[in-house]
C-alpha cells in the first residue's frame, strides 16, 4: 500500500484537482496541440488512453494530497507505460506530458489560493514533487522492463534463425514470427575474439569484463548492420551472419575494426560468401579458415578466402601436406629459426616488424633466415624458397594436431540451444 505521509503543519490544497474527468479533458487537449508526438495520435487514441492516464495521474495526485492508497493508481499507469513503449512511443514524450501536465495543475491550485494559504502552498509543492518523482519513475521502470523484455525476444529470435540458417533447417516461419527477414546471401564471418586485460586482471570480476566486451561487440555489431546481422557469439569468438546488402565487401574491414575498437582488443575474422542454402558449408569453410589464420599467426583483422586459397588448400590431408609437413624437421632443434620464419612470414615478410616483434636487431632477423635457407635447403630470400617454406609451415601446423576451430558453428548452435 503506498500512502502519503501526513503533513506536519499543514494540510495541502487538493481541491482544484478533483474534477479529473474535466481536468484531464484540458490537459489532453494541451498535449494535442504542444506535445509533438500526442499531435499525431488519432482521435480516438486521445479520447481513449490518453484521457485515461491523464485522469490516473490526476486522481493520483489527489490521492498522495489526501492521503489516500494510491496503489492501483501506480499499477494503471505500468501497464500504460508497457503499453506505450511497445507501441514505440518515446519516453521523452511521455515525460513532457507529465510535466506539462503537473505545471499546469499546480498553475490551477496557485491560483485557487490565497496570501493565507502560504503554509499550505509551500506543503502541496513539496507533496506534488514526490509524487511527479512518483509518475516519473513508474513510466520510466515500465520502459526499461518492456524495452529488456523486447530485446531478449529478439535475441532469442535471432538465435533461432541464425541456429537454423548454420543447421541448414528452414528458417522462414520461426523468421516471420520474429521480425526477421532473411536475405538471399550473407557474408559469414568467422570471429576469433582475445581476452580482454581486465579478464585476467585478479582485482576484478574477469568475467564481467568478458560480458560486457561481448555487449560492446554486440552493440557494435546491431549499429554497422542495421539491426540485420544474426549472430552466435560467446566472449571468445563466433559466428555471423550479415545480410550481403547490409554491406559490401569493402564494407567489412571497416566492419572488424569497428569491432576491434568497440572491443578493446584485436579481432580476427575471416569471411566467406554464400547464398543462404549455403550457408552451413560457408560457415564450415570460413572457420576452418581462421583456424589456419591463427595457426600461421596472421596479423589481426579481415581475412578473405581469395588471398588465402593456395594455404587452405595445403590444410587439406593427403601425401602432398605430409610431405610439406616434413620440410621443416630440420628447425626442431633450433626453435628460435622456427620462431622467426612464423613471424617473418605472419608479417608480410617485414623484416623491421619481425625484429620488433622477436626484440632482436633486423641484421639478427636476416642471419636466422640465411641459417634457415642452410639448414632446409629453401633460401627464404628466393621466391620459390620462400614459397616451399610457407607451404610447410602451413602442413606442419595441421601435421600433429586436429583443427581447433574458435567458435565453431555446429559447437555455438548446442551451446545455445541448451541456454
């Protein structure tokens, strides 16, 4: 039960406020025509839900002033509230109204009294601000629950759909019921997301910085694709589906930066493009992809398929990769030449980047190659050396270990059927 507290020296002015019905009439009529968005309303909506929660509020005000249970007041103007935000009214209108509403009723009362009625002025003031703190917050609680409300249903419908789309099930009626609408092709990015520091840092909660790394991303994610990208994605990487027309391929560089800053870490993704039907094979296809990207330690950002189709092909098994796998037996007791052809080559062949890297002079990074030319006889400094060397760092990295996929589709789609 919520009542009012009794005054202490005065009683407050609650008079002018007791014809609700013609007051509310008033206070409607004023939204009309200096509340932008009420001007839009149709008649009937005015005369309806609008009068209605007008009226609430009044007789609300008059409650508190009287010391009445106002309860159910609160109660009527939740659901209204609930109402109205999924009818995508903002809620700056809806508190312009309210203030409106409250200066032009106190207007009312100030004019109703007089010089005597000073104590009692002063009370009623202090009484119609709790209660406008009242009005204020009840709309505000119902936003902000229907708004969570909303946005957790879309998360589960986009889960669905995107589970559905990387299953290869059909998809079109659980996307009707959701709002979504499925496009005829989709970039399919493979995301690998690090660690944030402050997951490891013992002075806070890692995973709350994990959850809250994964909102900006998401955040970010709703922003650049319109509210179109379907995603699965944990805090360590995932799967996303963005509409081919919500961005072109130039587009998605710029889209992985965005979600490196939102971040605050570097994002690696690789993408593939493929009609919808094609989609669980693309999806297959682009993490095994970024599977191939970490293993050869590739800077981060974008990685298409077109500028590494000569590696994946070497990940596939078969003589010719075991072969390859072999070329570099020679660096296994010398893992500080190995260490350097990964990062020589995972650097563009930067020899300034690679020795900033390994925090060795550029003459020492030149010395390692020339030993790993002697040692495997393939001259990192020739093009055919270095394209045998390449060859075999990719086949070894897949000889004695299984794929290790970060965010693997069919592993994303369990974990999110069982939350």
């Amino acid at each position: 039960m919520i009542k009012a507290t009794q005054p202490l020296t005065a009683a407050p002015i609650s008079g002018p406020l007791r014809d609700a019905r013609g007051l509310s009439a008033a206070l409607v009529a004023h939204f009309a025509e200096h509340v932008a968005r009420c001007g839009t309303l149709p008649g009937d909506a005015l005369r309806g839900e609008v009068t209605t929660v007008t009226r609430t509020c009044l007789e609300l005000a008059a409650g508190v002033l009287e010391g009445r249970d106002v309860s159910a007041k609160i109660e009527r103007l939740q659901r209204a509230g609930a109402d109205w935000a999924r009818e995508g009214i903002p809620i700056g209108t809806i508190h312009r109204a309210v203030h409106d509403g409250f200066a032009l009723g106190f207007d009312l009362i100030v004019d109703a009294t007089g010089p005597e009625d000073y104590a009692r002025l002063a009370v009623t003031a202090r009484r119609l601000f709790e209660v406008l703190a009242m009005v204020d917050s009840t709309f505000a609680v119902a936003y902000v629950r229907e708004h969570r409300a909303v946005v957790a249903e879309h998360h589960t419908a986009v889960h669905t759909v995107a589970s559905a789309l990387l299953a290869g099930h059909p998809a079109s009626t659980m996307a009707r019921a959701g709002g979504i609408e499925i496009d005829e092709s989709y970039h399919v990015l493979a995301l690998s997301i690090p660690p944030h520091p402050g997951e490891s840092d013992t002075r806070v909660d890692g995973e709350v910085v994990a959850r809250r790394k994964l909102r900006r991303i998401q955040s970010e994610l709703a922003r650049r694709g319109d509210g179109r990208a379907l995603s699965l994605l944990s805090a360590d990487g995932g799967t996303v589906l963005l509409p081919a027309t919500a961005a072109t391929g130039d587009e998605l560089a710029d889209l992985i930066s965005g979600l490196s800053t939102a971040a605050q870490v570097p994002v690696t993704a690789t993408v593939i493009h493929a009609e919808t039907p094609g989609i669980p094979e693309a999806a297959e296809q682009a993490h095994e992809l970024l599977d191939m990207v970490h293993r050869l330690e590739c800077v981060p950002g974008l990685h298409r398929f077109d500028d590494l189709a000569m590696e994946y092909q070497l990940t596939r098994p078969g003589p010719a990769r075991e072969y390859l796998g072999t070329l570099l037996d020679p660096l296994d007791a010398h893992p500080e030449l190995l260490e350097t052809l990964r990062r020589h080559i995972g650097n563009d062949l930067s020899r300034r980047h690679t020795a900033r890297l390994l925090g060795v002079h550029t003459n020492t990074v030149d010395n390692r190659l020339k030993r790993i030319g002697q040692l495997t006889g393939f001259d990192p400094a020739q093009p055919s050396g270095l394209w045998y060397l390449r060859s075999a760092l990719v086949a070894r990295s897949y000889r004695k270990s299984d794929r290790v996929r970060i965010g693997r589709p069919d592993t994303m789609v369990a974990t999110s059927a069982a939350k």
